[in-house]
C-alpha cells in the first residue's frame, strides 16, 4: 500500500471518512502550489490599457485575478477577471491572459481617468494549455 498524507474535519475519523466534503487534505489528489502573487495598478483615460507581469515559467501557467469594480479605490469591491460592467454611464472591460512568460492585464472603457488594481495568483502548476 502507498503511503498517504490525510487530514480530516474537527469530529471525523480520517482512518473511515468517504465523504471527500470531510477531508481537509489528502495526497492522493493534485493541489495548486503558490509561485507568485501580487498586485497591478493601470491607469487609464477614456481608452483601453495593458500592463505586464513577467513570470517566466516557460508554459502557462493556471492563475486568478480579481479587479476593483469602478477604479480609483473603490473600497475593496472586487470582481473576477474577466468582467464587464456596465453601469450609469460607466462602462469597464477587464481581462487577463497569459503566455509562457507573462500575464496581460487589460482594461477598456471610455470613462474618465480611473486607476484600476488587479491582483493576481500565479501557481507553479502546469496544466499543459
């Protein structure tokens, strides 16, 4: 038999437990493994920007990104990536990608001057894309 690492839920039997919703870690399945995190400002004025983050992983890399929704420290309201809002006027596309050796992050709109944060997740993970 492999050797295994499992940690299970306050109350349930780790030795027992079926029920994957009770285990809290277990070996036999994959996890995401941090490589870097951090955050981007771009500011932009009635047009569409794109800022760069070089990871330099050689392949894609899995990641995640969230964005403020309206910009200039809209206070800690984030959103996914990608995203569209379009509300009162204020209109803001939002995306990130990424290639073997960056992230992209891009915002659309025909707004006033706004700052907007993206912050990301990059993990070690190569997923094979």
């Amino acid at each position: 038999m492999a050797q295994k690492i499992r940690i299970s839920k306050p109350g349930y039997n780790v030795l027992t437990e079926t029920d994957l919703d009770n285990i809290v870690f277990d070996s036999l399945y994959d996890t995401l493994k941090y490589y870097a995190s951090g955050s981007v400002d771009v500011t932009v004025s009635g047009s569409s920007v794109e800022a760069t983050v070089t990871h330099n992983l050689g392949y894609i890399p899995f990641f995640t990104c969230f964005v403020n929704k309206y910009g200039n420290g809209s206070g800690g309201d984030y959103n996914m990536c990608p995203g569209i809002i379009n509300d009162f006027g204020v209109y803001v596309y939002s995306q990130v990608y990424a290639d073997t050796t960056k992230l992209y992050f891009k915002v659309y709109t025909a707004s006033a001057s706004n700052t907007f944060t993206f912050k990301y997740k990059i993990f070690r993970n190569n997923t094979g894309l």
